[in-house]
C-alpha cells in the first residue's frame, strides 16, 4: 500500500509535553463498530467491557537509557560531548545503542559518563555503536538509575528535557521487567483504583512482556509499505498467560489489547485464529490494512504519528478510512497526541481490504 495513504496533518499545539493528571483523566475517543465515534474519559473504560473479557497488558519496563557522555582518547582531554540512547543489551554490561553526534566517535573511544563511569566503544555502524561498560554485571541497574535520564521520544525531548516528573509518568502501572527503551504508551492510563474497578466487574487482566524498541519511532521512508523494513523487539507470552487467554476466549469472553505493542505480540504467538501459545523470542510483525487479526477484539491505544507503522496498524484494525475519520474528529475536538496524549478505544473491523506481510 502506498503510505501516503496513512498521512495526516497535526497541529504542533496538540502533541502533549506532560500526562494527564490524574492518568485516568485522559479523554478516551470510542470508535465503534460501524466507524462511529463518541466522546468520554479512560476512567468510563469498565463501561465498555464485560464479565470474563480480558484486558492484556506489557509490563515492560523503561530503562533510564539517554546518557550524556564526552569522547576521550588522550587521558586529561575534555573530549567531545556525546549523546546516547542505550537500544539493547548485549550482555551483562554490554550494550547496543545509538550515537549524536556519531561522526565524532570511532571503535576504540572511551566515553566518559557522570561519577567516573566510562565505557569502551566496541563496534561501530553508521549512527549505531556497540559499548562495554567498565562496570562489574550487578552495578549495571543501579548505575544507569543514577546517570542515566528516560529517553522520551523526539516529538517531546525536541521542546523539553527529560526530568524527575519523567521518572514516574513514563512508567506504567503494570512495570516490572527492565528493557524497553520507549514506553507501552496506553499502559500509561492505568491507575490502581481504575484497575479495581475493572476486576470487581469480573475483568481479568492477563500480563505479556515487551520490550519496545526505539524502532517504534522510526518513521517509514518507504513510499510502498511492502519495501519498509519493519524493525525487531523481544517479547514473551508464558503459558499461563496463553491459557488465560484461551480459557476466556473458549467462555465468550472478549481479548482487549492495551497497546499496539501488546497486540503486535499477542498476534505473534498465535498459531491458528482463535489461540495463542506460549512464546518467547523476537518479533518483527508488520500489520496493515487486509491482515486478518487472530485473538484480538478491542484496542486500547493512544494517537500516533502520521505515516507511522502504529498508524497503519490501527487502520487495520478499525479500517483506514474509520481511522482517518476518527483521527479528524479528534482533531477538531482538540485531543492530545502521542506517548502523553489521550487515548482511543478501538472495535476490531473484519472487512476492511488491504494486504498483510
């Protein structure tokens, strides 16, 4: 598909620098089955689901992983400053990241960080780099706790630095496994009286893992879907998870996603429509608009970027031209976009055309 297909004017005022407060406030846009939209607030969410519906949620973990380092090559000189974004771990203390400026760095450099920390650049491509922290393996948390900063995504570390406030609200309620370098944005609405709410109501709340990546920012160069590379990211689903999900499926109950990256895994681990399995490993799903969703029934998710892999997944899940509808009405009604924004509660469409790769 073409991806001009997926674009679409935002106002720059409408991208939210700051969560709502509380997180349940946020306004919460309703798209229906027939594409129709109505108005109301995350905290109405236990008003849309039933008794033995489940609600799937990644409890992935932010990691403080923007540090801010100088290049060293001769002892006593200030070096160049750099900034980095840590991607993924490649073991105990080593680490996949990305460099600005790259240019100014070269496999051999150390990088010196805050209270004496320094690491050793180990390989080097393009805007990427490997590095190997000159730390003992059980400091690595502790250590990045300290020095490092959360690494919110462009539109907003563009018009403000990270700060302490970043801390809490780019966590999710549901944070318990360290690894993602982007938060799982719809989880960011949960509080834990609105999450009692949905259990006294006979909502289960099944727990998934994965890692987000910084490739969800990525946007597509491509000008057809099919020649854009989509990127990688680790997740697991046990199998207790899996037989919850089946169990409530198997008794009518409905599986609500909370977030694209929970449904990109959930679709993952599943073998045939209908079930899922245990899994663990990487995946690479890209979905767009004629993908046939196998398990999941409603969306919960926040309002991404235009001509993003997130914006065509949700026009395959709620159809494009519903998509589009919806994102004008939320538009015109001043709702905020992106990782702080509001959100949408989106009903899956089975007949909306397109292709799946």
């Amino acid at each position: 598909m073409q991806v001009d297909l997926f674009d679409f004017d935002l106002p720059e005022e409408l991208i939210a620098l700051r969560p709502a407060v509380p997180r349940d406030s946020a306004r919460l846009l309703h798209v229906g089955a027939t594409g129709q939209t109505d108005h109301h607030v995350v905290s109405d969410l236990p008003d849309f689901l039933h008794a033995g519906d489940v609600l799937v949620v990644n409890t992935t973990k932010v990691i403080p992983a923007r540090l801010i380092g100088r290049r060293v090559r001769v002892a006593g000189e200030t070096g160049a400053k750099i900034e980095l974004t840590l991607t993924e771990r490649k073991g105990p203390t080593a680490w996949a990241c990305m460099l600005k400026p790259a240019r100014r760095v070269k496999v051999g450099d150390t990088i010196i960080f805050d209270d004496g920390v320094d690491a050793c650049v180990t390989a080097r491509a393009g805007a990427n780099a490997e590095l190997e922290f000159n730390l003992a393996p059980d400091a690595m948390e502790t250590t990045l706790a300290r020095i490092g900063a959360m690494p919110l995504p462009p539109y907003i570390a563009g018009k403000r630095a990270p700060d302490a406030r970043d801390n809490d609200d780019y966590q999710t309620l549901f944070a318990a496994h360290a690894g993602a370098v982007a938060a799982p944005t719809a989880g960011l609405h949960f509080t834990p009286e609105l999450v009692a709410r949905l259990t006294d109501k006979g909502v289960g709340v099944v727990e998934v893992t994965l890692h987000v990546g910084p490739g969800t920012f990525l946007p597509v160069k491509a000008q057809d879907t099919k020649a854009h590379t989509m990127h990688s990211e680790w997740g697991e689903v046990t199998q207790s998870a899996a037989d919850e999900m089946n169990s409530a499926r198997a008794q009518g109950g409905r599986i609500v996603c909370v977030g694209t990256t929970a449904l990109r895994l959930v679709e993952s681990a599943c073998p045939e429509p209908g079930r899922i399995a245990a899994f663990r490993g990487d995946t690479d799903i890209f979905i767009t608009p004629g993908y046939k969703f196998r398990l999941c029934d409603l969306l919960l998710t926040n309002f991404h970027l235009p001509r993003s892999t997130l914006f065509m997944l949700v026009s395959a899940f709620s159809g494009l031209d519903a998509m589009q509808a919806a994102y004008g009405a939320a538009i015109a009604a001043g709702y905020r976009f992106y990782s702080y924004g509001d959100a949408c509660l989106l009903t899956r469409q089975d007949d909306v055309g397109g292709e799946f790769r």
